[in-house]
C-alpha cells in the first residue's frame, strides 16, 4: 500500500530538507498541472511517487544566486 500525506505534512518535510516554499509550490502545481488527481477536493493528498517527482523537480531546479 502507498502511503498518502496531506499537502501541509510534505511540505514540512521538503522545508525541513532545505527547500524554498516557492519553489515546492512550483513543483506541485507543475504537478497538477500535468494530471495528478486527488480525492478529496478540500485537501490535496500526495503519494510517496509523486513527491519523489516533486524532489527530483526540486533537484534539478537552478539555484537561485544570491
């Protein structure tokens, strides 16, 4: 069985990892924008697949400078 997390709970763990909040909006909505479907309209819930997509989106992405 694939575990599912809420949004808020990914998100968390991607911002504790070290990534930018934008930049995992980014990803899921890229996400969302190319199919991902939920049940539950009022909370969007994330498989342990799609957030290694979102992680690999995030890994790839150029690092801002600064």
């Amino acid at each position: 069985m694939t575990t599912a997390r809420t949004y808020q709970e990914f998100v968390s763990t991607l911002r504790a990892e070290g990534h930018d909040q934008a930049d995992i909006d980014a990803a899921i909505g890229s996400l969302i924008d190319s199919g991902i479907t939920y049940a539950d309209e009022d909370e969007l819930y994330l498989t342990e697949d799609e957030v290694g997509v979102i992680r690999d989106q995030l890994a790839n992405s150029p690092i801002p400078e600064g």
